[in-house]
C-alpha cells in the first residue's frame, strides 16, 4: 500500500474503470498507513471544522429511509419552522468563538423556496456581516439555481447536498427523488459559483462495491469536502434495527476515501460514537476534517475536546 500511496502522492488517480479491489484486501494497518501519509502529504496538516445548526426540522415529504425527520417515520424528533435570524446569528458567533472556520444551516425538506428561502438569505446576509471569517455553508435540499446563486450572493460559499450512496444502491434509501436530482443539484451548485460537499452514509445495506462506486463518482465530480456518516439507527426508522458497521470497517471506509479523493477534505460526521477517544483513529486515516458539535438529530462531541485529540496528532487550525 505504501507503493500506491506514493504513486497517488505523485499524481496518480484511482478510477472506476480500474480494478479497486486492493482497496478491499489490503491489510487494514498498512491502508490506513498509506491514506495517512496521502492526507499528510496532499491536505497538510491542518483540519478543517464545521458545525452545523438545524434551521427547520421535522415533517418532510421526502422518504429517505435513515432519517429521523421524514414524515414517512415515525420518531419523536422536534418538529418547528425556520429559525429566527437573531438564533442563527447567536449559534454562529458561538460557534466562531469556539474555533470552528465553518458554519452551515442545514433544513429538513426535499428543497427550500418562498418564505424560508427570503428568511435563510436575511440569515445569511447578516451573519456575514457579523463575522466576515466564519466560512457560510448551506444545505436546504434541491434548491434551484437561480435561488443557489441568491445564497452565493449572501455570503455562501459551499453547498452541501449528500449523494448518500451508490447510484444502485439509492432506491434502496429513497424513492421520492432520485440520484439524478442529486447530481443535477451538484451541477447547479458549481453553476451558481458554489464549492461542492457531498458525501453519504454507512451502514445501510450497502456493499463495499457500492462504497467504491460512491468514492469514485465522488472523485469524477471533483467533490471538495466529502462527509461521511456511520449510521446511527434511530428507533422509528425503517434502519432501526441495522447491525452497526464495525470498528475496521469503518476505518477502511475513511481510508478508501482518501485514496480516492486525496486532495478533498474527507470529513467525519455521525458515528464517532463507535470509537473511544473522539473518533482519534479515523484521523490517522486519511480523515482531516471533521463536524464537531452536535449533529441534526443526534448529539455530537464537543469542540474543545475535538480540538484538543486533533492537536495530539499533529493537527493545526485554520
Ligand atoms: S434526509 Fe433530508 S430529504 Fe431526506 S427525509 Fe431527511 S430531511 Fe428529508
């Protein structure tokens, strides 16, 4: 693995026409050995922190199997409308104070327009007046390009809108739209001028084949920031009862990533809870970017100690 590694540190790229197996058989400590020195080589060593704020929860048409908000589940999630501007903005220079470089609105629904959208773009604005370093991230689903480049205008640099898995795998997790919406909204994002993160989830079914095909056509878009979720069954949802992904599976996941995607931030979401330390191990697995605080519909970890596990290894902030 360490000849790879070195091939990719050199300009080689991983494909899907090629036969990616190795990923898959390769001794588990020498993979993330070579991911880790790509990271090092490729990304340096700063990681890069975000946090996100739940700006409209619960009660969406959508489908999406894994999710504690589609109305298709039946969870207890808190259910309310967009937020008030002056919570957003409060969150936000929170957050900044915390030593967190990115901060996103994230909102349950299959997109966002009229009045909530009016709303977002005020909260964008203001919060970009208010703290001209925090880096403004959105994620408000299948929003039209016209209103994408509406959010740019307001401060937004980066649009998030996961993949979620492999294109064969997705009617799987959802049937309320499809993969080509969600690639069609990546296109429509770069349109408006926006940086990409998309990335998805683990542990609901899928394949390993599925999780190289999602690597690679995350690698073909160009995805700068790629999140990745170990599913967290939440009771209610038709994944309730799914076997949690294990430990070296995990681990071969982040790994396999950043052989794929060398130069993106590779950026660990929900399922750190699977590991002790923070998630310490996924870091020296090609891992470089994190979400830290708490996650949309389930508690994260907190950020002085993220900061703190990121620091004994080497890593610098931005
Ligand atoms: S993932 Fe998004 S689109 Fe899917 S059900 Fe949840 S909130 Fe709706």
């Amino acid at each position: 693995m360490n000849r790879l590694a070195d091939e990719i540190i050199e300009g080689r790229r991983l494909t899907e026409e090629e036969d990616l197996s190795i990923l898959l058989k390769a001794d588990l400590k020498e993979l993330c050995k070579g991911a880790d020195k790509i990271r090092k080589a490729l990304c340096g060593h700063k990681a890069d922190l975000c946090s996100i704020i739940n700006g409209r929860s619960g009660r969406c048409s959508e489908n999406c199997k894994f999710c504690a908000q589609s109305s298709h589940n039946s969870t207890d999630c808190e259910v309310y409308g967009f937020l008030e501007k002056d919570i957003l903005l409060k969150e936000c220079g929170h957050a900044l104070q915390q030593g967190i470089s990115r901060y996103s609105i994230v909102t349950a629904g299959r997109s966002m327009e009229g009045e909530d959208l009016e709303k977002a773009i005020e909260a964008y604005q203001s919060m970009h007046k208010a703290y001209p370093d925090m880096i403004l991230c959105a994620s408000h689903g299948l929003v039209k390009e016209n209103d994408l480049k509406r959010l740019h205008e307001a401060g937004v640099t980066m649009y998030h809108t996961n993949v979620e898995t492999s294109e064969r795998f997705f009617p799987e997790i959802c049937t309320t739209h499809t993969y080509a919406d969600k690639l069609e909204e990546i296109r429509l994002a770069r349109n408006a001028g926006l940086e990409v993160c998309s990335g998805g989830i683990f542990g609901m079914g899928e394949n390993w084949q599925d999780r190289l095909d999602m690597a690679a056509l995350l690698a073909r878009f160009k995805v700068s920031s790629i999140p990745l979720n170990f599913l967290i069954p939440i009771k209610g949802t038709p994944l309730e009862n799914n076997e949690p992904l294990t430990q070296e599976e995990i681990l071969r996941i982040v790994a396999i990533f950043r052989y794929l995607n060398p130069t993106a931030f590779i950026r660990i979401a929900a399922g750190r809870n699977y590991f002790d330390n923070s998630g310490k191990a996924l870091f020296c697995a090609g891992a470089n970017a994190v979400l830290t605080g708490d996650m949309l519909t389930t508690t994260g970890s907190k950020t002085a100690q993220d900061r703190q596990m990121l620091a004994e290894i080497g890593y610098t902030f931005a």
